[in-house]
C-alpha cells in the first residue's frame, strides 16, 4: 500500500513538471511573436505588439535613426497577409491592394540622430504574424513650379540700420505642400529668425526651411515667418 502511495506521488510530480514546461514553452513563443524588428542602413523598426484578441491587436511601431543625419519626410510601409487596418496615431496611413504605408505628421516629421519616433494603429482580423514587408520610405522633395506657390515680403519694422521682416508663403495648388524651403539673394545679416530655419548661406544667397510645426502649406493656405536684420 505504502509503495502504491509512493508510485501515485512520483506519477503526480512527473505530470506537474510536464505541464510547466508546456507552457513556459508556450509563453517563450508567444514572446518571440509579439514582436518584429528590421534593421537598415540608417534605422531600426521595431514592432511590438501591445494587446491582441481574437478579432484583432494594437502595436506600437518605434523609428530609431542609427546614423549620424537627420531623416526627415520618413514613411513605413508593410503588407498584410489578411485582417486590415481600423485606426492609427501619430501617423497617417493609406491603402492599395493591402499594402499599407504610414506617413509622418507635421510634429514628428524629423527623426534627429541617435533619436527615435513612435507611432500606434490596430488591426482588425489580423495581428502581428499577418505583418510582413517591412520597409522605411523616405520622400523626396519636390521642386515645385512658381505658379505653384506666390511669397511676400513685407517690412513690419525698421530702425537705425536694422528691420523686422515678415515673409508669407501661400500655397496656389489643390494639394499640400511639404517640407518646404526657399531660397533668395540677400546681402544682408540675419540675426534671428521664428516660424523657420536658416538652413544654409552661400555667398549672398541664405535658404529657409519650415520649422519643425509648419512644415505643411495645405491647398489655399498660408504660412509667414519673421527674421530680424
């Protein structure tokens, strides 16, 4: 009898460690899919899963700059193998033929080196094994034709040897405008500027860019900004 009792508890021990092997088996796989990373040349995507059901999930995708120049205009596209997108954040995203691509927004259009960016969406029918074809889209910038935009410069304030000087940008096309910048000979000194950058100075000729909040001119709308010589 004694023996029987000892038989039934080694059989019982036995069972118990076969099921927790189970499913820390089980918890190590559903780890390891909860998650998706694709390294480039000059960046990191990373995929994590956040929450998933039976009808669909919700991730988090993280852009990491490796390398030591600003990406800006960035965009990731990826494919799903079925389900499709209902929402996102901090992006926006369009759709051809389940071929997904989420593009920057106006505030988080620059990824500055060694920095990285984070944005969100959910998935209906679908979670993160149905993503596949991870990829970072860069856009180019467009050289646009003059009558496609019209600038005025206009005096605000002037003083001694100094001036405040408003320039506006409206954009004269039925699409928005992104990332813009201009470029135009001045022979004088700026000593500050707000609402845009003084990306380069060659000779007499300085070039501006948007700030890092203004970078879109939506059809029919303007932008100004100002700068002290």
């Amino acid at each position: 009898m004694k023996l029987i009792r000892q038989t039934r508890i080694v059989a019982l021990i036995l069972a118990l460690c076969m099921v927790l092997c189970c499913f820390s088996g089980y918890s190590k796989a559903a780890a390891k899919e909860a998650c998706k990373k694709v390294e480039g040349n000059d960046y990191i995507i990373t995929i994590a899963e956040q929450s998933s059901w039976d009808s669909g999930s919700v991730a988090e995708v993280r852009i990491k700059n490796t390398s030591d120049k600003a990406i800006r205009n960035w965009g990731v596209s990826l494919s799903l193998t079925s389900g499709k997108v209902i929402n996102c954040w901090n992006t926006d995203v369009t759709n051809k033929d389940n071929r997904y691509e989420f593009r920057c927004h106006n505030d988080n259009r620059e990824i500055k080196p060694g920095e990285e960016i984070a944005f969100g969406y959910q998935l209906s029918g679908a979670d993160i094994s149905n993503v596949t074809d991870v990829k970072l889209v860069k856009y180019s910038t467009e050289n646009n034709k003059s009558e496609d935009y019209s600038i005025n410069h206009r005096i605000v304030n002037q003083w001694d040897n100094k001036a405040t000087i408003e320039t506006v940008i409206t954009n004269n096309t039925d699409r928005t405008l992104e990332d813009w910048e201009i470029s135009f000979s001045f022979d004088a000194k700026i000593y500050n500027i707000w609402n845009a950058k003084v990306k380069s100075v060659d000779d007499d000729v300085i070039t501006i860019q948007n700030a890092d909040y203004n970078a879109e001119i939506k059809a029919g709308q303007s932008v100004s900004f100002g700068y002290q010589v």
